[in-house]
C-alpha cells in the first residue's frame, strides 16, 4: 500500500510539472537567423526579425541587446497578445566595410525560452 501512495505521489508532481511548462507565453521566430547577403558600404543597414506569441498570455520583450556597439535592436514596448505577432527591428552600420557576423539575444517572459539568440551575418563591401 505504501508503494501505492509513492507511486501516485510521484505521477501527481510530474503531471503538474507538465502542466506548468505548456502554460504562458511562448516565442517562435520565423528565423532566428538573417543574412545580409553582399552590401554596399552606407545602404540600408536595418533588417527585421518576425515572431509571434504562440503561447496563453501576453508575451513581454524585457531586454533585447547586441553583441557589438554597431548593432541597435529595438524591442516592441507593448506586451505581445496570444496569437499575434511582433518585430525586432535590428540597424547595422553598413558604413563598416567587412564581414558581418553579431549576435541579438532576446530576453522575454517567454516560459520554454525566456533567451533567445538571434544572428545577422553578411558583408559589406567598399563602395564603387
């Protein structure tokens, strides 16, 4: 009997366990990857990274912060609702001639991946 009561106590905790982490928000990038490609030196440094909340509750961008000065990520300042989808818009200085290859990490409310790490990679080449 006692092993009867084990049992059923341990398949209660790891069925609430499974319970706790399919609730909430979630973040599911349509890439977590962008590439530049080959640039011109001084064109259009900004890309976008799409996503949406897959999740039950609203999804909140806390941080969001790059690995060098000449990378800017902007977040989205309002929670993102069920369903929707939001953007992390990232500027590059294409005035740097060279390859690209910076990491934005996103830090969110998000319950299987509160961090992400996103990529840009590319070139940029001298202008003519």
């Amino acid at each position: 009997m006692k092993n009867i009561i084990t049992i059923f106590s341990l398949f209660l905790a790891f069925s609430f366990n499974g319970f706790s982490q399919t609730a909430g928000p979630k973040i599911e990038f349509k890439s977590n990857v962008v590439d530049y490609g080959e640039i011109i030196k001084g064109s259009d440094g900004i890309r976008i990274f799409t996503f949406i909340n897959s999740g039950d509750m609203p999804l909140e961008i806390t941080k969001v912060y790059s690995s060098c000065g000449c990378t800017i990520p902007k977040k989205p300042e309002a929670p993102i609702a069920p369903g929707e989808a939001g953007e992390i818009q990232v500027k590059y200085d294409t005035n740097r001639v060279g390859p690209i290859r910076k990491t934005i990490t996103v830090n969110s409310n998000a319950v299987e991946t509160p961090i992400v790490s996103l990529k840009i990679k590319g070139t940029v080449q001298p202008s003519s």
